[in-house]
C-alpha cells in the first residue's frame, strides 16, 4: 500500500513595515539614498507556511542575492507565519542606479521614489514527517526598494555674469 503525502504551501511577501505617509520611505524599509553608498540594506520578508498533517519540524529558509536566513519549525508548528530579517551587503545589491531615477529639474524638493518589483527573495520550506521523508516547497516574492532624491542644491555659488569690459584708458 502507498501512502499519500499531502503536499506542504509555502508564500512570501515584503515587510510587514511600519506605516509611512504618501512620500516617504518607512522607517524599517530598505531604502537607498542618492549619492550615498549603503554598507547594508534590511529586508524583512514574512513566510507564510502549511505543512501537512503528521510532520514533525522541518525549516523555512529565505535568501536574497547570496545572504540567507533560516527558522526551524518546531515538532508540532505545521502551520503559521514567521518574519525573516535579512541584512544584505550593499555590494550583493548592484544594479540600481540612483542616478538614473533621480533626474531633477532646478529647484526640486526631496522626493521619495517607491521602485517596485527591484529585487527577488526566494524561499524554501522543508516539512519532516515522522518517516523523516522532507516534503518540500519553493515560493519567491518581487521586493520594493524605497529611493531618495536628493533636493536640488540651490545655494551653490553662481558663477558672476561676463559683461564687457568697458574701462577707459
């Protein structure tokens, strides 16, 4: 006789971050700011999970570019949610440029530009049933990055006006 295993659920999304105003960034969000180089950027990625009935523990892991992190599941948790805080190295990060999304006219206030879908967390859940059989599952989800502009620097020095030259001799 073949026993059936049920299959394990695995889904991801972003955050959960704090409320922020239309504008701004939240305060717990990764966010680049123009002309500033990050030594790190936080993620917070919430892993919601199902393993079917009878398992005994397993794990879920999240990763984003080479930076991992892990929670075990406890004997009897087949079902529940866990937050994964990653700390991602600026240098794993490439590929977003501020300068290109920051183009501002003269005179522009600091504007706080919210970049959908920039990156990918992917996951993994493995359920263990009391066979120690893993049953696995994969989910990925598309992450924001929050960018800050810049103001446009208005108190430079202007350059004086060239007018000719009309001393007498």
């Amino acid at each position: 006789m073949t026993t059936l295993l049920a299959g394990a659920v695995l889904a991801l999304a972003q955050g959960p971050y704090s409320f922020a105003p239309p504008g701004e960034a939240p305060v717990d969000a990764p966010v680049w700011t123009a002309e500033q180089a990050a030594e790190e950027h936080v993620f917070r990625v919430t892993a919601r999970f199902e393993c079917p009935p009878g398992t005994v523990g397993g794990l879920v892991q999240v990763s984003i570019s080479d930076t991992m992190a892990r929670a075990e599941l406890g004997g009897e948790e087949n079902t529940g949610r866990r937050v994964l805080t990653l700390r991602v190295p600026g240098k794993q990060l490439q590929g977003l440029n501020p300068r290109l999304f920051c183009p501002q006219p003269p005179g522009a206030a600091q504007q706080v530009l919210r970049l959908r879908s920039k990156f990918t967390a992917q996951g993994a859940l493995i359920c263990r049933n009391a066979e120690s059989k893993n049953i696995p599952a994969q989910a990925s989800t598309a992450l924001d990055a929050w960018l800050i502009c810049p103001s446009a620097k208005t108190d430079a020095p202007k350059a004086p006006e060239r007018t000719p030259n009309s001393s007498a001799g």
